[in-house]
C-alpha cells in the first residue's frame, strides 16, 4: 500500500495559480474614448468563468469556494482557497449616467463579479492584469467596439512579455 500524498498547500500551487491567462480569454474594455470617438485606452479582462476555470484546473473543484454578502457599499466576496480565506469587496456600479434600455445591468451581479475577481487576486490569480500597460487602440463608435480586439490582446500581452 502506497503512502497517501500530503496535502497541497497554497505554496505548492501558486506558481499555476497566478500563470497569465491564455490571449484567447481576454476581452477588452474601453476605459476611455478620445473625444472624435475613434480611439479608446483598452484595459483587459476576463470574465469571472475564467477564473473559475483557473481554480477548478489548479485546486479542484473542492479545493476552493465563495460566500457572497451583499452590504449598502457592495457584495463582500469570502473565498477559500486550500483552507485560506481571503475577502475582497466589488462596488455596485456608479449611478452617474442614464443607461440604455439595450443594456440592462444588475449592480448585484456586477458588485459580485468584481467582489471574486479581487478576491482570486488575493490569491495571485489575475493580478498581472493590473499592471498591464494600457495600450490605445482604434474604435468603433457605431459597434462601441475596439477594433480587431484581439489583435490588441496580442500587442498588450506581447509588451508584458507573455506570449
């Protein structure tokens, strides 16, 4: 009979934990759009699926959970990890301009969202995404779209030095 393989710990894991996202599961966000509506400064994300991937792929599925709380400033996120609980809160999104009937929002949802991507930074996973360089890209004002998005991911991810 064999032995039975220690547990893991965060230490073990953390390497694969905080590994960059494959190019193919970032999107791009327009964070600021020139005044012609031709440019934009593009910040890249990943939808909370990937992080959700990531841990299930490097702790298991029963490796790691999420408590939600939401609270008057936003939705505080528990996560746990191997046993290690780290919080982190998301913001209901600011109320400074009228939304369009085409693009419903539930602030819930999005304070949660925001709430477990911070807290899965705790833990190092997505973090490098903070310090990626913003890069200006062509926009699409009618598709209020980056152009060739991925293309830029390419370009963003080429300048960090990942590949």
């Amino acid at each position: 009979m064999s032995d039975p393989l220690p547990p893991r710990t965060l230490t073990d894991v953390y390497v694969a934990l905080c590994a960059p996202f494959a190019i193919e599961q970032i999107q791009l966000k327009p964070q600021v759009v020139n005044s012609e509506k031709t440019r934009a400064l593009c910040a890249p994300y990943a939808d909370p699926r990937v992080y959700e991937d990531r841990l299930d792929a490097v702790v298991g599925p029963d490796g790691w959970s999420s408590i939600y709380v939401m609270t008057e400033w936003g939705v505080v996120c528990r996560l746990s990890l191997l046993g290690v609980v780290k919080s982190a809160i998301g913001d209901y999104p600011a109320k400074t301009e009228p939304r369009s009937s085409k693009e419903p929002h539930n602030d819930g949802t999005i304070a949660e969202a925001q709430a477990f991507k911070r807290a899965c930074s705790r833990f190092g996973v997505g973090r490098y995404l903070y310090f990626l360089s913003a890069l200006w890209a062509p926009y699409d004002r009618e598709k209020r779209a980056i152009v060739n998005p991925m293309q830029v991911v390419r370009t963003i991810y080429h300048n960090a030095g990942y590949r």
